[in-house]
C-alpha cells in the first residue's frame, strides 16, 4: 500500500475515533473497576419524569433508551477496538491492509470502505 493511501486511512481512522469516543462518552462511561481497558458500561438515562410510583423513580421510557444504549455501547466498544488495532498497525509492524485470518493482502476497496477491516472479504464470509 502507497504512503499515502496509508496517511489518508489514518486520518480518517483518528476521525472516526474521535467521533466514536464521543459518541460513547454520551452514552456510556468507561468502566475503570474491573480493568478491562476499552470497556465501557452504558449510564443509565434519567429524565425526571418520575410519574411511575411503581417503577422506584424509572420511567418506561428511561428503560427503553437504556436498552438501546446497551446494545449501543456494544456496538461502539466494538468498533472503536477495531480501529484502535488499526492505527496500531499502521505505527507499528508493516501488517496493515492484510488479512488477520489468511496473511493475504486486503483490496484497496474494502480498506477504501472500511479502513479498520481485519479480513479479507473471503475471510469474512
Ligand atoms: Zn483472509
């Protein structure tokens, strides 16, 4: 892979890093407690609306958007590891653009559409 293909990806993997940060800092806060490092534990949302007796101060709604969050936070931890193995190839050893399964270079269009793959498309079958 050129030095520039190279540059470009990092630049937006860095972007799309701090997008990602952010969006679980909204969600989510990062779990120092049981060390794991990258884990993040979604914050349970609180909207005052406490007109649910029953429920100890929760809303049905408050539930609900936790829910998502859950499934959220998964979602971003998981993506912002794989970039974070990304941009760790990138500064270190000359394994980026090849497939974590089969050693076999990516193509260009998929590290075009996602500049974080750890397969080849066949791998990811
Ligand atoms: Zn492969």
């Amino acid at each position: 892979m050129e030095d520039k293909t190279k540059e470009d990806l990092r630049k937006r993997l860095l972007k799309e890093k701090e997008a990602t940060e952010k969006g679980l800092g909204v969600i989510s806060k990062r779990d120092v407690e049981d060390h794991v490092p990258g884990d993040f534990d979604p914050k349970f949302p609180n909207y005052g609306d406490d007109n649910y007796p029953e429920m100890d101060g929760v809303s049905p709604g408050e539930v609900a958007d936790y829910l998502v969050r859950v499934y959220d936070t998964g979602e971003l931890e998981s993506r912002l590891n794989d970039i974070q193995a990304a941009l760790e190839k990138l500064d270190g050893d000359d394994n980026f653009g090849y497939c974590e399964k089969c050693n076999e270079s990516i193509d260009n269009a998929r590290m075009q559409a996602n500049p974080a793959a750890r397969t080849c498309m066949n791998c990811a079958k």
